[in-house]
C-alpha cells in the first residue's frame, strides 16, 4: 500500500508564514479529500492558511503531511516537493 | 502638509486613556464609525443571507484580482500579499466558520463575520512569535473588503482610514466606541465624555490614548491635520512644532518602554517574598474587557458588573442576550474563575423614561437586591442566563447591597427556583456555583457572622462601604476629602470579617478601588484577604508590590496599624515601614514619568502666551 504521509522539514527562512501557507492552502483545496499538517501532535487542515499559521512552524520545525485517501496523492507529492524546494524562496 | 505654516495649538481635556500618539486626524461623522448592526434572521431566510456572504466574498475576489492584474511592475513584491489575501478570502476558519454561524445562530452576515473575525484575531494576538501576531492585520484588512461589500456603498468611510488615524468625535456612544476598527486608530480625542464614561472604558482597556470632555475639538481639528495626544496629562497638541513631535516622539517611545518593563511579569503568580499566594483578579463592565485582563495577567474576573446592558437599551435585555455575553467572558477565560455580579441598578436608572419615578436619595434608595427582589421576574431572568453560561467554566455569582439575612434567604430561594425550571426544561447550565455577598453596606459587617452560614464568599466593595460608613459622598467638593480608604474605621470592618471568614472557613475578596492601590496592600496582606480584583491596568503594579512583600510581616505590623488613631496615621506609618519598597516598586518610575510630563505641558503653555 502506498505510503499516506511524508515527513519533511521546514527549511525556509521564515518558517511557514503566510505567504508559504497560502500556497500550501491552494494546492490543498484541489484534493478530493482533506489533507493534514502535523506538528508535535497537533494537527492543522492544509486547506487553511491560518489553521496552518496556528502551527507556529519555524525554520527547522519537522512535520507530517498526511492525506486521507490515495486519490490525493499527487496533492501529496506536490506539497512535499513546495517544502522541499523551499516554496522557492531560497536564493 | 499644507499646514506647516500653522501655529502649534494646545488643548487640555480630561486624561482618560494614558499613553502618546502622534497621527493625522480623522473626524467622525455624526453617524459614528463602522457600527455593524445585529440582528436575528428566519430560518427561511439563513440560505438567502449566506448566499448574501458568499457574493460579497466573490466580489471581494474579483475586486483583489483587478488589483493585482492593475498592479505595476515594481510592485510586483506586493502582490504576494495580495495573493496571500485572496486565498484567505476562502479560508475555512474565516469563510467555513461565517457561513456556519449564520446557519446556527441565525444572525446576519455582518454580525456573523464580525464574530468569527474576532475569534480569529484574538487567537493570533495571543500567539508568541511576533510575525503571526500580525497576521491579525491581514484578517482584518480582507475581513474589511468582505464587510465593505455586505454593507454597501454606505461604508465607503471605513475606505478612507486606510492609514493609522487619530479619532476625532464629538462622542462616541458606546456601540461606536466597540465596535471601531482598532487595528488602525491610534488615539481618540472627544468633545464629550469623561473618565468613566464607556468610551474611555474601552479606550484603557484597549491601550489607547485618550484625551475626552475637550469641549469644541471638533471645531478646531479638521480632517488630515497632523496631532498628538498625550492621555496621560490630558492634552492634544494640534500642528506641533518640529520640536515639539521630537520631544513627543522620545517620550512616547520611553512610556512605551515602562508600560513594557511593568507588564512583563505580571503573567507569573503573585507570590509573597515568603511564598504565600493571593489571586489578582480584574473588574469588568464590558464583555471585551475580559481580554485586557488576560492581557495584564489577571487571574480571573473578581467582578463582573452587569448593568450595561441594562443600561444601554430602553428595554430589559432578553436572556439569550445576557446569556450570550456572559458565556463570551466565561468561556474566554475559562478555567479561571468570573464573578458575575446580579443587576446593580438604582430605581432611577431602570426607570430614566418615567419622569415622574425619583429618588430623592437614590443611594439610600431601591437599588440592586432591594430592586431584584421587587421585579423578581427581572431577577430571575439574569440568573437563569448566568447558571446556563456557568455550563461553558468558572462562574460565581455576586449578590451587591445586602443589608440583611432575610435578603440573602430570599435570594438564594429564587436561584433553587431558576436552577429546578432550567433542570425541568432540560436546559443546559450549572447549578454547581459558588454563591457571594457584597459586603458594602455597614449592617452586613456586624452581621457577618449570621450571613456567612449562608454564602460560599464575602467580596468587599470598598467604594459603597467606605461611602456608607462614613457618611461621605465623594461626588461632594465640600467632603470629598474625607473620604479615606485608611481610616481606622475601615480597617477595623476589614479585619472584623477577615476574623469571621476565617472562622467560618468561607473566602474573602476585595473587588473596590482600595484594592487596586499598591499602598494598600501591606494592610490587605496583614489581614488576609484572599483575593483582589481591580480595574485590569492596575494588576500589573499590584502583582509586582505582592512579590516585595512577606505575610509574617504585614501581620506584626498590623499590631503598629491598630495603634494609630487616624487615617493619615496609618498611612504615614505605611510609608515608613514600606516607603522604601513601594517608591521603588511603583511609585518612582510612575511619578518621575508623570512630572516630567507635566513640567514640560507647563513649559509648552507658557511658551505658547
């Protein structure tokens, strides 16, 4: 079965502010199903800018992204990839 | 800017809100300033008025994106922002939560909106980190092009402050005053209203300055001019001097900065230097208080006085209306403890539109108990509203003016009434609370010892029991001066119940002014009371003088207290005892703040004839 979460690491400078979360929420909202951030337990809808925001992810935080069927999967990949590349705010 | 060659005025008002700001003016108009009206909507008609929302969130869309498609190159930065906004315009927690609130509590889109906004914003103004506490703004700044859009044209005013303004009304009633769009003003300045008037209320709570009662500003400041309030002597400079905003500017940051060094550990328990704990909790009178008790690490709410709403309508609230605002404050602060003080209305208030309805002596008169037990219909209705809203935390109810023990019998059958029909209604609430008396009135001293069989807590309310007791209205230029929170006699009262409540294993509380002065508290510890409550902007003071102080001495000097013979005695002997700590801990850096100020006021004025 394939894998429903990825962990990743913030690595941009500020941290998911609301400039990264607004494009967090916009890949987001195109799932069939809802996709989840996770952080030290708590959990926040990925759809949300300020749920994501109430996270309080600083640079370095570590967090699971989690979706909820596998139709949402290249929503996943995509998020994934966002964080990875530092939601091209890296020089 | 093309009044530069304008002569610098000064105006002196009342200071009701400390604190300096320096902005341009914005003159309010007659019909007040983005007031966003509730009402209640038919089931019929919640489809109708969420498609209302949705189409103004879809206008605000467009509207974002011909400003963002119109936006020139080098702005190209600033429609991240933009962008950022117009996917807030959907977010779930604003768009998701408007659209439910319409659906379950029925009300319009506006109130719907205004409600979920300020959740959100209150959650992100307790935030640490510095960059999400912002982040209000931008909430703000796309909850406003929503709002702009459900209400129409009409609002086009709330446009134009789109900088930082400086408020400038002739009065603000109440509704204007709470309802303001505070992210962007800096200051208020009034022709009207004075140190206890709601506005001013409002402003302290909110931090900001306040200069009222100024008479004809409104006439003297016109739209756009650049001033200064100083809240705290009570002046508004008008076309200040290059020298005069350098001068304003460095004290504004250095007020900043003392405000700063004050309310920084006032989070932390105000534990004396021997380790013995006293609960510093905040008075309320408008639900939005509640926030700047937390904000001054307030441990709860001592006194919650609920006579605004009666006060503010010429019909008696509803109780889902009472409900609604209690459970506000209750659930906010929850699990700290609120008070809820019963209805203390005098007969003339609750009557102000029958003429032929006066007291000659409404002090004395048909007030608070006396006036709910006469309208028990108006009383119970109150209860059944505060006992639903003890379901969502921590109530306590305050009985105010008992005088006798038939009174607190009476009162407590009406709450075992309300409780069994709320229970028979299967409604929710809790009967589960712990039920107070105000001790104000003389009588209820020296019957303390029958009363406390009857109540969980005594809360002292010093104002009313220092009034009664001596005889003094403090409104009366000619004794005014004779009114002493140290006179013997006072002391006496207190330590009289200190010794019953300690006996009779139920609290005392402390709720009137004499709480709220650091002076006081060396006596207050010394005699064991339990907790204080004061207006929120002093906790911070009160807290740090607690932490200078140890229990096992305020005790033995209580021994030197009883043997002074007058008020100023005792409060010479306080100042000996404990001048060196409460100069230090309060008063220095308060008054050295405040002469400066008010040297340099003089110097401006004379400089100025």
């Amino acid at each position: 079965m394939t894998e429903l979460s990825r962990d990743v690491i913030v690595i941009n400078e500020l941290g998911l502010h609301a400039r990264s979360a607004a494009k967090i929420a916009e890949i987001a909202r195109k799932a069939n199903y809802n996709v989840w951030i996770i952080k030290d337990k708590k959990k926040a809808d990925a759809s949300s800018i300020l749920d994501i925001l109430t996270l309080e992810c600083a640079k370095g935080s570590k967090i699971t992204l989690k979706i909820d069927d596998q139709s949402d999967l290249d929503i996943l990949n995509n998020t994934v990839k966002q964080f990875e590349t530092g939601f091209g705010e890296l020089s | 800017m093309t009044d530069t060659g304008s002569r610098e005025i000064i105006l002196t008002g009342i200071n009701v809100s400390p604190g300096i700001c320096i902005g341009k003016a914005y003159l309010v108009d007659i019909e007040g300033v983005d007031v966003v009206k509730k009402y209640f909507i038919s089931e019929d008609d919640v489809q109708d008025e969420i498609k209302r929302f949705k189409s103004a969130v879809n206008k605000a869309k467009q509207q974002m994106l011909t400003i963002i498609t119109n936006a020139p190159e080098e702005l190209r930065d600033h429609t991240y922002i933009l962008e950022t906004h117009k996917t807030l315009l959907k977010d779930k927690m604003l768009y998701g939560r408007t659209i439910e609130t319409i659906k379950n509590e029925k009300v319009n889109a506006e109130w719907a909106l205004k409600k979920v906004v300020s959740d959100v914003k209150s959650m992100f103004k307790n935030m640490s980190d510095s960059y999400l506490k912002e982040r209000a703004t931008d909430i703000v700044y796309v909850s406003d092009r929503i709002m702009r859009n459900l209400v129409g044209a009409e609002s086009e005013k709330i446009a134009d402050i789109d900088k930082r303004v400086i408020l400038v009304a002739n009065d603000l009633s109440p509704a204007e005053a709470s309802q303001i769009n505070l992210e962007r003003i800096k200051g208020f300045v009034t022709d009207r209203g004075g140190k206890t008037s709601h506005t001013s209320i409002i402003a302290r709570t909110l931090e900001i300055p306040a200069v009222m009662g100024l008479g004809n500003a409104t006439n003297i400041i016109k739209n756009d001019n650049l001033i200064i309030i100083d809240g705290t002597v009570g002046t508004v400079i008008i076309h200040p001097t290059e020298e005069t905003l350098l001068e304003y500017g460095v004290r504004s940051a250095k007020y900043e900065e003392l405000k700063a060094a004050i309310t920084r550990d006032s989070y932390l328990q105000a534990e004396t230097a021997d380790g013995f704990q006293l609960k510093v909790m905040g008075n309320i009178e408008l639900p939005e208080e509640v926030v700047s008790v937390i904000d001054y690490g307030g441990d709860g709410i001592g006194l919650y006085r609920t006579e605004f709403q009666y006060l503010s309508s010429p019909i008696l609230p509803k109780e889902y209306e009472l409900f609604d605002k209690y459970k506000d404050v209750v659930e906010v602060i929850a699990p700290k403890p609120v008070t809820i003080r019963t209805l203390d209305i005098n007969g003339d208030k609750a009557f102000s539109n029958n003429p032929d309805y006066m007291e000659a002596n409404p002090a004395l008169g048909l007030r608070a108990i006396r006036y709910c037990l006469k309208n028990p219909d108006v009383f119970r209705t109150q209860l059944r509203a505060i006992l639903r809203a003890a379901a969502f935390g921590n109530v306590r109810i305050l009985i105010p003016m008992i005088s006798s023990y038939e009174e607190v019998l009476e009162t407590k059958r009406i709450l075992d009434e309300v409780a069994d029909a709320l229970d028979k209604e299967g409604t929710l609430f809790n009967r589960n609370v712990e039920l107070g008396i105000m001790i104000e009135v003389p009588s209820a001293v020296i019957i303390a010892d029958i009363l406390a069989g009857e109540v969980d807590f005594f809360s002292l309310g010093t104002n009313d029991l220092i009034q009664y007791s001596l005889a003094i209205d403090r409104g009366n230029r000619n004794v005014a001066h004779l009114y002493h929170s140290l006179h013997p006699a006072i002391i006496r009262m207190i330590k009289q119940l200190a010794d019953v409540a300690r006996n009779k294993g139920i609290k005392l509380f402390m709720c009137g002014e004499m709480a709220s002065d650091p002076i006081n508290l060396p006596i207050l510890l010394g005699l064991g009371i339990d907790e204080l409550s004061m207006n929120p902007q002093s906790i911070p003071a009160v807290k740090s003088m607690i932490r200078a102080l140890k229990v096992e001495d305020a005790r033995a000097f209580m021994k030197d207290v009883f043997k002074q013979n007058t008020a100023s005695g005792v409060e010479e002997l306080i100042r000996e005892t404990y001048g060196s700590i409460l100069f230090e801990k309060v008063y220095a850096r308060r008054k050295a703040f405040g002469d400066r100020a008010q040297k340099n006021y003089y110097r401006k004025q004379k400089g100025q004839t």
